[in-house]
C-alpha cells in the first residue's frame, strides 16, 4: 500500500460538521475489511477517523501484522468521501455475491460523507469497477512508508 504523510491536524470544526455530521465525537468516516480466502489472502482492517485517526488491524499475510494506528490529514480524510462521491459509491448496491464462489475473501467497505452512509460488502470475483476502486483508493493510503505505531499492547493469537 503506498501512503502520504501521516500527521495529524487541526480542523475547522464548521467544515468537519459539514462534511462529516452528527455527533461531535471522533466518529467513523471510513472502513475497510479484506477476510480470510482459501489461500494466501491479505486478512486485515482500516478504521478512519473523524479526526484523522487511523487504526490498522494486521491479521494474516500482510505487513504489519496486529494493531497498530497512524493519522492522516484533513485534506487526505476529506479526499476519500469525494472519491467516494465521484466513483457513485453511495449509489452502489450493499452487496455483490457470486454463489458459485467458495474460496474468495469478502471484502467490506463503508464510507461516510455528507450525512450520507454506504456500506458494501462483496463476495465475487467480478465486483462493479467503482467498488473496486473505493477499496483500492482506501489502501493505497497507507504504504511501506506509512509509520504506523504499534498499541502497547497486543492480542496475538496461537
């Protein structure tokens, strides 16, 4: 995944309130999952915050591995509700799954921008362009580059 400069800004809180309403709180604006496949899949997770907060959550075959967060920065946080407006994400269906498939990874993507909330989720080996390219914009964010810090503490399992 290539990344930007992960720092944290300040933010003009009138702005924030309009391009991410509701609660005043460091609210979810972005997320994406990839799950286990029969293979060698990337497991992992992203949690992007109102206040650029980002948390990371590296389960199997993919680099780091356990939690970890970085920050990004206001225009970053604020690129990713625009490339979702731009690709018709919230105009996509909430799921795409192919039956037929037993061994791909489900992939689950939500994004939250403008009082509008869409959370996808697929499970085929043809999803819509656009939904590809939300979940492809959302992980090349975040690269070899990017500093992620470790949490104190970890939850490896055996």
């Amino acid at each position: 995944f290539p990344s930007h400069d992960m720092k944290s800004t300040e933010s003009n809180s009138e702005n924030s309130d309009m391009l991410f309403p509701g609660e005043k709180s460091d609210s979810l604006v972005a997320y994406l999952e990839r799950t286990r496949c029969f293979g060698v899949c990337p497991v992992y997770s992203i949690s992007i915050y109102r206040s650029g907060y980002v948390v990371f959550e590296g389960n199997e075959h993919v680099k780091p591995l356990g939690n970890h967060f970085a920050f990004i920065d206001r225009n970053t946080l604020e690129g990713i509700g625009r490339k979702a407006e731009e690709l018709g994400f919230f105009d996509l269906k909430d799921e795409y799954r192919n039956p037929h498939l037993t061994d791909f990874p489900t992939v689950y993507v939500e994004v939250r921008f403008k009082g509008k909330i869409k959370r996808v989720h697929h499970y085929d080996a043809e999803p819509p362009r656009n939904l590809v390219e939300m979940e492809d914009y959302i992980d090349k964010l975040f690269g070899e580059e990017t500093k992620w810090i470790p949490f104190p503490i970890q939850n490896y399992k055996d």
